[in-house]
C-alpha cells in the first residue's frame, strides 16, 4: 500500500494547533489535541455584517475603493461631503467642489474620479469631473454629455461613464484617458439609475430604469456592448462591486425597496444572502468576496454601513479515537 508522503510528496507535517497557511486538501497532524487535520475551500454563502455608520446620511453617492479602504462622496440631499472608511469608522475629509447628488465614481480611496450628477448650483444636471489625490478634490474635464443618474468604473486615469439621464434616460457611453473624455459605443439599452464594474476595457452594466425596471446586464470588452444574462431581480438605483467576471449587486428599488444580493460568475447571476437593511440609491466599494455597502434610503436616508464576506478556508478534524 502506497503512504501518504509516496502519493503526495511530502510527509504529513505536524503542527500544533491550526496550520496557518495550509494549502486547499492540506493534512496535517495537531500535535495539541492528537488528531489529524485538512483545509478545504467553504462553499458557505457569503453574508452581510453591520459596520460603522457614515458621519452624513445620504443616497445617490458615490464610491471609490475597497472594503477596508473606501470612499464616499457626494448624495442626496445634494452636497459634497466626502468621507474616507479605513475599515473601522469614516472621518470627514474634503468636499467636493460641486456639491451633487447621483454622480459615479471610479478608483480608489486616494486616487478618484467623480463625475456627472444633479447639481442645485449648477443648477440641475452636470458633466463637472473632480480628481481626488487623497487629501482635495480638482476640477477637471467635464463629461461631453451632461447627466446624472449615471454607472462608472475603472481608475483615475483609466475610467468609463455610461447611461444616465440627459433629460431622458441614455445609452451614451464615454471614456477618460486620464485627461479628457471621449464618446464611445453606446449601451445596447438606455437606461438611468443602473450600476457598473471592472475597468474601462472589460466593464459590465446591469439593472436602471429604462422605464419600466430591468435586470439586462451587458458587457464591455473595450469597443462594444454585448448583451448577457439578465439579474433574476429587476431593479433600479442598486449598486454594484467587483470585476467583469465576478460581480456583486445589492440593494435598489423593484418597487419597493429590496435588500436583495446577487453574485456573477462571469456567465449568469445568481442570488446569495439579502442586504440586513433593504435600501435604495446606495453607495458600493470592494469586490465579490469583500464588499462595503453604504448610505441609501428606505425613506429616510440612511447612514448604515454593512460589510460583505466570504469565509474563505475551513478546517476539518479527523478524528483519531
């Protein structure tokens, strides 16, 4: 009969207590409580935990960053509070210099791009683009086609704005190149209120109104548009977070409000455990496996902050008694 070191290559390693770093299928001895142990990958769904509320209630903002390094900015009632998440709590910083509500964002939490928006001071609906450099906001190239309402992604120098409402809702689709703004293929559907992932070459758009409320998603691939697999819940002003391939989307308006959650792998999506608070207009940073959900409404607007995860290892005992 073969051993394990003759099949795997290797000895089993002994260890006391949880080996830390141990490989997926990874067996090893506890020399503490005497029983052998492997490491496999949880297919436990995803769940949503509660963080550290924002400083400012608002919906309609934007987001930039990561689960423990966000950024949210903008909203409604329009303003431009702008406010950084380091995992733990938000602290106010710089605001922006057009106060908006429905704008996009793209980027990270000291690199960011924030654009387009409904602007009283304006007033009404703008293509006012704002660079963030970790510390202020600059005022940079407006978008060609003002409008709010509108889906971003991407980085502050590689960036891509679609949809929106310019008065009606829009198809048109527009890309920065870290200066300037330049129209592109449209969206197969015009839509407003939807949301987006990825980079400026492999984007996907999913949900808005067009009226009435759809669930179409379409995909980037840095020329055009392609249609894919619809979200099973039709849905406006919802967020989103992730890549192309693997996506998030939570929250938003069927009517009524939802708290409903949906992970893409790439080819269709699929529902996984709702948002603890059912809202609508809310602000999104992270990925598939790590997300940060922020703001929104019900009515009322809300501060509540939730997080998003994924257990990633789990550890199985075998039992040697």
């Amino acid at each position: 009969m073969s051993t394990y070191k003759q099949i795997q290559g290797t000895a089993v390693q002994n260890n006391a207590g949880n080996l830390e770093g141990a490989a997926y299928g990874q067996l090893w001895y506890d020399s503490t409580d005497g029983n052998f142990k492997y490491s496999y990958e949880s297919d436990t769904i995803g769940a949503w935990s509660t963080g550290a509320s924002l400083n400012t209630a608002r919906n309609t903002l934007g987001g930039a960053g990561t689960q423990t390094a966000a950024l949210g900015f903008g909203g409604s009632p329009a303003t431009g509070a702008t406010e950084s998440y380091d995992g733990t709590s938000w602290t106010e910083v710089n605001d922006l210099n057009t106060a908006r509500n429905g704008l996009a964002g793209a980027g990270t939490q000291t690199s960011a791009l924030g654009f387009g928006g409904f602007a009283p001071s304006v007033p009404g609906r703008t293509g006012a683009t704002e660079s963030w450099n970790g510390t202020s906001w600059t005022e940079v190239n407006d978008l060609n086609t003002a409008r709010n309402s509108l889906a971003g992604v991407g980085t502050l120098t590689a960036a891509l704005g679609f949809g929106g409402l310019s008065p009606a809702q829009t198809a048109i689709t527009e890309a920065w190149n870290g200066t300037s703004w330049t129209e592109v293929n449209d969206l197969n559907t015009a839509r407003n209120f939807l949301a987006g992932v990825g980079t400026n070459t492999a984007a996907l758009a999913f949900g808005g109104n067009i009226p009435p409320e759809t669930g179409a998603t379409e995909s980037w691939n840095g020329t055009s548009w392609t249609e894919v697999n619809d979200l099973n819940t039709a849905r406006i002003a919802l967020a989103g977070v992730g890549i192309q391939t693997a996506a998030l989307a939570f929250g938003g308006n069927i009517p009524p409000v939802t708290a409903a959650t949906e992970e893409w792998n790439g080819t269709s999506w699929s529902e996984v455990n709702d948002l603890n608070t059912a809202r609508q207009g809310i602000g999104g940073a992270g990925t598939q496996t790590a997300a940060l959900a922020f703001g929104g409404s019900i009515p009322p607007v809300l501060a509540a902050t939730e997080e998003w995860n994924i257990p990633s290892t789990v550890v199985a005992t075998i039992t040697t008694s």
